[in-house]
C-alpha cells in the first residue's frame, strides 16, 4: 500500500504593520504546505493572514479539509466572522461560505481570475459581506520567490499601498478588487 504524502512544514517570523487598520504584531506562524501546494499558493495564504490579521486569526487544514477556508477567524463562541479562500472556488463553496461567515473573501491569485469571475460573477452580486480581490500573477510569482523553510517577513500597510519584505527582497503587492464588499 503506498504511503500517503505528508505536509512540509514552513516556519514564519511574520511582522505586521498596518497603518490603515492600526495593527501591528509578530506573529511566529506554522505552515503546514500541503503535498501539491505550491509556493505562489503558500505565499498567498501568508499574505492574507497578514492582510486581515486579529485576534482568532488561524490557518485551518485547508487543502487537507474541503469544508474548510485557508484561513478563518473565529470568535470566542465558535463562530466564523471571516472566511477567506484562495483560487477559484465555484460559487456554491462561496454561497455556503456567505452562509457561515459574517465576511468571506476570496483572494483569487491565477492568470484565469477574469475569466473565472465573469462566469460565476452574476450568482453572487447580492451576497454584501463577500469581497473578491485578485492578486497579479506576477505579485505571486514575487511572492513565491520569498518562499524559503524558515522565513522573516515584514507586511506594512500604509495609505493602501502593501510591501512584503524579507531581509535583502521587497516585493509591492497591488490587489484589484472585482467585487467589494457594500
């Protein structure tokens, strides 16, 4: 019988800055990539915990449990008050995202979002606590290149504009929202 394949584990020494929102914080993060995770996927769950970081902000099994977002924060009750997922999910995972969450926000990160997102886009104009933002397939391939076992990274935010930086790379990360949230 062959052997299932097991996750690497990544290690991130994340600080955040983020003037827009008024938060900052180190956050000594875990990252369990999944066997057919790439490194653009990894980075781009790295990059929205920081976007949205708070209190209850964890990654989940993501990859490893369909039912699950990348990343969620849940409240002191259990409840999910944000959902973020990664790619293209089809519009029943949002719909029933929308459902569970107060906010869901999809982080589409491919050369294929446009034409993902026009095909589902109708199904899901009356959903206020959905945003969809689209990452450039070059930011990702940046980010990508950031990617090592063990990391340091720096997420400031300041007047919109969003910097990852490591010791010696600094990558501006720009964000086109196809659907903000009302």
């Amino acid at each position: 019988m062959p052997m299932a394949l097991k996750a690497t584990i990544y290690k991130a020494d994340l600080q955040i800055a983020d003037m827009d929102r008024h938060v900052y914080g180190d956050h000594a993060l875990t990252i369990a990539r999944h066997p057919s995770e790439t490194d653009e996927r990894m980075m781009a769950r790295v990059l929205a915990y920081a976007l949205y970081a708070q209190d209850g902000i964890a990654f989940t099994k993501g990859l490893f449990d369909v039912d699950e977002p990348e990343v969620w924060v849940k409240n002191l009750a259990g409840e999910i008050t944000l959902w973020i997922d990664l790619g293209q999910p089809d519009d029943a995972r949002i719909r029933r995202a929308c459902g569970r969450a107060d906010q869901v926000v999809v982080l589409c990160y491919s050369s294929g979002c446009e034409v993902w997102w026009k095909q589902i886009a109708s199904k899901l104009t009356r959903f206020d606590n959905l945003t969809v933002l689209q990452l450039p397939a070059d930011t990702t391939q940046a980010l990508a290149a950031l990617a090592e076992r063990s990391m340091r990274l720096q997420c400031m935010v300041q007047d919109g504009e969003i910097w990852i930086r490591t010791d010696t790379q600094s990558v501006p990360v720009k964000l086109v929202s196809l659907l903000p949230a009302a």
